[in-house]
C-alpha cells in the first residue's frame, strides 16, 4: 500500500491511501503541457504563416503535412496534460482503510471519477473478516496485491493494483494488519 500515515491505536487502524496526486502525475502533467503546446503553436504558425513561437519559426513550414501532424500531436499532448490535472484534482483512487474495533467495523474509503459513484465507501462488520491474502505474481507483469477476504463477498483489494511494492513491504503490511485483525495470512 503506498500509505502517507498509518495511525494505529490498540482499537484503531487507519492507512491513508494515495491516489493519483503523486508527483510523477505532476512531473507528466507538466512535461504534456508544455510539449502539447509548443507542437500546437508550431502547427497553427505553419498553418497562419506567423510566428507564434518564441524559440524558432515554424512558420515556413507547410500545412500539409507537417504542419496538420504538428497540430494533432499538440492538441493530443494538451488533452493528455488536461486529462492528468484533472485526475489529480480528483484525486482519483485516493482514500483510506480503517479497521476499528471499537465500534467493529471496516471501513474502504476511496475516491473515484466524477459522478454518482464519486465516493466509494464501504463498511463491513468486523467479525466477516476471514483473512488477508497476499497476492505474488513475479515475471514479465509482475503484480503484488493485498485483499480483504470476507464471508458472502469476494476478495476487496486493500492497496492500489497497479503499484510495484517490494515484497518485504507487502509481508509487512499484511502481517500488521492480520495480527490487528487477529485472523491469518493467506498467500505467503
């Protein structure tokens, strides 16, 4: 899980879940833009024959085809860079996990894209919990999962699916959360 924090008490745990606000989001975002823009004013100088750049002049290029390919990768370089500031706006896949013994229940908070399934939260009664199973799979597409296994419902995954996350971390974090649970830990 890439966690921020994880608060713990002898009755509470809660792991905070990033989302899609990281940096790497930021770094692309920003690298997109100004990509995106400086291909889009290249094609729009070759196309009006005036220099919209600061850098170089575009401008005697032809339309067709440089010009026409230079505005395409701009405007998709741009709705790329929109795309990526809004999922990180959103904070998409963002959220927490916390297991609370006081009043029994597990709560699976995340944050989705905009509309009726914006907030996606889901409360179980504690005592459903059968187990915390580690998912490995190691090769070309490696994959490294915690779920949540419940009684009457499949497996809820715990941390992000796509994360690479060393398998010290993953024992680690499963260990912590089937001994909180006090339940045990499948797939190591």
């Amino acid at each position: 899980m890439t966690t921020q924090a994880t608060i713990s008490t002898d009755a509470v745990l809660r792991q905070s879940i990033t989302g899609s606000r990281r940096f790497s989001n930021f770094l692309w975002a920003t690298v997109s833009a100004i990509g995106g823009v400086g291909f889009l004013l290249a094609g729009l100088s070759s196309f009006f024959h005036k220099n919209f750049l600061v850098v170089s002049d575009p401008s005697a290029l032809q339309f067709i085809p440089q010009g026409a390919a230079l505005t395409f990768y701009g405007v998709a370089g741009t709705l790329l860079s929109a795309y990526l500031w809004f999922v990180s706006f959103l904070n998409v896949g963002g959220g927490y996990n916390e297991f609370n013994k006081e009043t029994g229940k597990v709560t699976i908070f995340r944050y989705g894209f905009v509309g009726k399934n914006r907030i996606i939260d889901l409360h179980y009664p504690i005592e459903n919990v059968l187990s915390i199973r580690a998912e490995i799979k190691d090769g070309l597409n490696p994959r490294r999962v915690l779920y949540l296994r419940l009684k009457g419902k499949g497996d809820i995954p715990l941390n992000r699916i796509g994360e690479q996350i060393s398998l010290g971390d993953l024992e680690n974090q499963g260990a912590e959360l089937a001994r909180f649970l006090t339940v045990p830990l499948e797939g190591l």
